[in-house]
C-alpha cells in the first residue's frame, strides 16, 4: 500500500519514525510531506497515487478525491472531518477514520483558560501595563458562576470536570443527556434556558446542517450582559457578525474564539477583530505536544487496524 500523509502531523521525527516502524515492516509504503500543498494543483499531485491518505485539518474535497483513482481509505488526523467531502467518499464506499478522543484534555485546557482570561483581564492587564498603565480592570470569580456547556460529549465533559473544580454550577444542553453528566451535577436545560442563565457559555458541538450557526443573533440576545461566550468547536456554530455587534455594543462582557469560518490567518475585514473584549486564538486548542503525539498513534493505529480488516474510529 501506499500510504501519503499530505500534511505534517506535527510530531518529531524521532516520534514519527517509531510509528511508522511496523507498516514499512510490513512492506507498506509511507510518503510524509514536511508542508502543505500550496495549490490543489499541487494537492492532487501529491495523493493521486495514494492507496491511503492522511491528513489533519487541511480541507479535501471532490475537486482533488475525484483525482484519487486508487484510493482506498482516508485517516483523518483530527475530532471533526468536515472539511473532508465525506458524502463523496461515501459515494466511492471509501472507508474514512478520524482521531477521536486525541486532544480532549487539551482542547478543555484551553477553554477554561479563555474563560479564566476573561473573567480576570489577563491579557488586557498585560497590554495596559505594557503600554505604561498601572490601572487594570476589576475582574470577576469563577466561583460560584453558572457555567453553561453546550454539548455534553467527552470534551464537553472534561470542561465540566474543570468547572466543577472551580466552583461553578454546571447547566447543559445536548441532544443526549448522559448520566456520566449529571453525576458531575450538570443539570440539562433547554438552549434558551442555558442562553437565559449561565455566566459563561461553551460550545462543544460538531459542525454539521443542522448546527450550523446554532448560537445566532436571537440566542446572543438572551444572554445577560455580563455573560460570555466561549467557542473551541467550530466557527460556524456562531454567527460571528452578531457576535461583533454585541460585543461592540456591550450587549455581553466578551467572548474567548478559538475557532472561525475558515482556518487563519483571517481576512483583515472579519468582524471579530475590530470587537471589544474578544480574545482570539489560532485553532490552537489541540495543539499541545501530549495532544499531537496522541494523535499520530491514533492515526497510525487507525491504517493498522484497517489493514486487518477490524477498521477503528470509522466515520
């Protein structure tokens, strides 16, 4: 087989060699490119030859698969896929896997230090102080606040875990109440009750039609003034132009944005970087050195798995 990782997996090359050790034993070709492909031109000349592709978070649609007469499986190097074109694979009876459960604690990590950031003005302290100030804004405790987390799944969870080590009250909406949840004292609500009540507000919800701008103008209006929203999902679960405009009218306290429409860096006109009390982040809520090295085992063991016919993480 021929197997083509068509972006880095972020590991080094020690790490990388090790893993790789047991297909190349096995006679299975392995192609690794130290970069991203520029155009799609270039993308399809690099896995049109491919019997397995894997990839992290650069897209992969019709335009470059159509192009993949020998493919046979895709191992996605990350939770969400959709920026692969899955209902094409589906149509081809393509196998896709992804790398579920890889990046939990770090993605929860950065969520509650968005939260933390936000409540206390650490990085507007630093930039006041920065710029010859000693005044700094009053911040507020985490302790005792609502915190309201939109999808109970295993990183919903891990958030609830740390909320609850903080102090907070633990309200929930998804569309399946796990009683792993409410044995942590998360109390299920409906969205707008959740929008109504809670202090902070996290979102760990997948990205599909149906959640697509799941907290727009309507739900932004219900929050309280001093609530804020923390996103380490997927951009379009928020209507990010409604976002701006309450936060440049101090509709709501602010918001900590990890992720956005498309992959940064953004374009310069994007709402949310002109906005008041907004902390904007990368997509870097996976990438921790523990998270990525998770990740490449899992992918790894995903070909493994799929080569002995007993695929894993299948989509």
């Amino acid at each position: 087989m021929r197997i083509v990782i068509m972006e880095p997996l972020g590991i080094s090359k020690d790490a990388f060699k090790a893993l790789a050790m047991l297909l190349r034993a096995d006679g299975h070709e392995i192609v690794a490119y130290p970069n991203r492909a520029a155009t799609a031109e270039a993308l399809i000349e690099r896995v049109c030859d491919a019997d397995v592709v894997i990839l992290a978070n650069q897209p992969l649609r019709r335009d470059v698969l159509s192009h993949c007469s020998a493919l046979k499986m895709v191992d996605v190097a990350f939770t969400g896929v959709d920026h692969v074109d899955v209902e094409y694979l589906r149509e081809r009876k393509i196998p896709i896997c992804n790398a579920a459960g890889y990046s939990t604690a770090a993605v929860a990590e950065l969520t509650m230090g968005l939260a933390i950031d936000l409540f206390r003005t650490i990085s507007l302290s630093d930039r006041t102080l920065r710029q010859g100030s000693g005044v700094f804004a009053m911040g507020r405790e985490l302790s005792g606040k609502t915190f309201g987390i939109i999808g109970t799944g295993a990183i919903g969870l891990h958030v609830a875990r740390l909320a609850k080590a903080f102090g907070c009250h633990l309200i929930g909406f998804s569309r399946t109440e796990k009683e792993e949840a409410k044995a942590l004292g998360v109390c299920y609500v409906d969205l707008d009750t959740l929008m109504c009540e809670a202090d902070l507000i996290s979102l760990h919800v997948p990205m599909t039609k149906a959640t697509a701008h799941l907290i727009g103008e309507s739900e932004i209006q219900l929050m309280k003034p001093d609530a804020v929203l923390i996103n380490t999902a997927r951009g379009p679960l928020v209507d990010y132009q409604a976002l701006a405009d309450a936060l440049s009218t101090h509709r709501i306290a602010g918001a900590g944005i990890d992720v956005f429409e498309t992959e940064p860096p953004l374009p310069v006109d994007h709402p949310l970087l002109k906005a008041p009390n907004c902390i904007l982040t990368p997509h870097m809520a996976y990438a921790t050195k523990e998270a990525l090295y998770q990740r490449a085992v899992i992918v790894f063991d995903n070909v493994r798995y799929w080569l002995e016919g007993n695929p894993q993480n299948l989509i």
